[in-house]
C-alpha cells in the first residue's frame, strides 16, 4: 500500500472515532455508497443537512491557505534579494529549497488522492478497476470501451470533489500562490464553494461525512509536510511584502 493511501486509511479511522463521533458502517450489498446505481438516489431538494463544510474542514482550509500564503510572501522576498545579487540569510535560502523541493498544491494532491483510494480499500468501494470484481456478493463488470468504468457512487462523488479542489489549487499554482489577504480569501472561498456545491447533490450523511474528512485530512497533512522543509516558527514574523522589497531596494 503506497504511504500516502496507508496514511489516509489511518486518518479515517483516528478521525471516524475521534473528531465527528461518526463510525462508518460495514459496506453491504444495500450500500447505496458500493453500488454503482444506488437506490437510495443522491437527491437535489431543498433541505440540506449539511450544507457547507464543517468546522473541523473550514478551519483546517483556512490554515492550509494562510501558510501558503505566508510562505509565498517570504519566497518572493527571498527572489528579489537574490535577483538584486544581496546575500540571503539562512531562513532566506531555505525558503527558496522549500519552493524547489516541494508546494502546497502538489502535496494537496498527492494526500487528497491518497484519502479517496484509502476508502476505496477500507470500504471495498469499486474505483477505476479493470478487472471483475466481486463485493458483497455483488459483481462489478470489468472495464469496457463503451461504458469505461463501473464506479461506486461513493468514489464518484469523492473523487469528483478532490478533482474539482485539485483542479482549482494547480490553477493558483500556475500563476503563483496567493500573496495578499485578498488573494487567501478569494482561495479560501473557492475551495469551500466548491465543497458547498458537492455536498448540495450529496443526501448520503455517511458521504458527506467523508468529503469534508477528505479536505481536512488533505490541508492538515499537507501544511505537516510544508512546515517540515520551511523555516520553523521561530525563524519566522510577519511581513509586509512590498514595504520588504521597497526598502532592499
């Protein structure tokens, strides 16, 4: 089992017992999240029982995005000494090794998959197979040209949510990670938006519960690893980033 999807798997369970004081149940041949066509549908109406993310996920959203921002600030103030030939300290450079050796939006990825294929394994859910698979007495057809995957539900919708997330924060890696407030906010308000949007189609308590168990295993686990390569706490403070540049300039 790769490590990412053994952490996962770890987290659902300390969480399922620790956080929510939710246990999942057992997959069965009526589970509507294992089945590919579920009878209890997924519903649309107009009473959500969740509808926005939960406080554990907001908050570990919130502190994903403010690190990532506060790493962006010191970066660049790192590049712009560096470009204008001024020696870097010690916190300085390791900023700089930090952007080169790994960011938030790749290891958002690499732990948000890890977490869907670890309930595909813990909860015996169907998810890209190419082979026939037997769950709970139930078959699942083996890949086909014509009609592709036989999914569960549940691995439709988590993975249909971690995709849309990952596809927003490669996004904001692509022209650089937020470097104001306003920048945070905007990112911040487009991940819960989008966990918002998924859990309005989502009527599954069980499911919804693992959306948001998703996202905040994901920030959390990514904001561990970032602040193991970044200078600690107590190298760190505040900045201003165009007064910092104004005044090596």
């Amino acid at each position: 089992m790769k490590k990412s999807t053994l952490l996962a798997f770890t987290a659902a369970v300390l969480f399922g017992s620790g956080v929510f004081h939710v246990n999942a149940a057992s997959a069965t041949f009526d589970d509507p999240l294992l089945l590919p066509n579920p009878a209890k549908a997924p519903t649309t109406g107009s009473v959500v029982l969740v509808p926005v993310a939960s406080p554990q996920a907001v908050q570990s959203i919130h502190e994903f995005v403010k690190a990532w921002e506060n790493a962006e600030k010191h970066i660049a103030l790192a590049e712009s000494k560096k470009n204008n030939h001024q020696a870097l300290t010690k916190e300085e450079a390791k900023w700089l090794h930090s952007k080169d050796k790994h960011n938030y939006a790749d290891y958002f990825r690499k732990h948000s998959l890890g977490y869907v294929h670890g309930q595909e394994t813990a909860l015996n859910w169907n998810g890209e197979n190419r082979n026939k698979n037997e769950y709970s007495y139930y078959t699942f057809p083996k890949y086909d040209k014509d009609q592709g995957y036989t999914n569960s539900y549940g691995y439709n919708v988590l993975r249909s949510m971690v995709d849309r997330m990952n596809e927003l924060l490669q996004k904001q890696k692509a022209v650089g990670g937020p470097l104001t407030d306003e920048e945070a906010q905007a990112l911040e308000d487009a991940m819960l938006d989008i966990m918002a949007q998924d859990q309005e189609h989502v009527s599954n308590e069980e499911l919804r519960y693992y959306m948001n168990e998703a996202v905040w295993f994901a920030t959390k686990q990514t904001v561990k690893n970032m602040s193991a390569e970044e200078p600690s706490v107590g190298d760190m403070h505040e900045i201003n980033l165009r007064e910092a540049i104004q005044t090596d300039n």
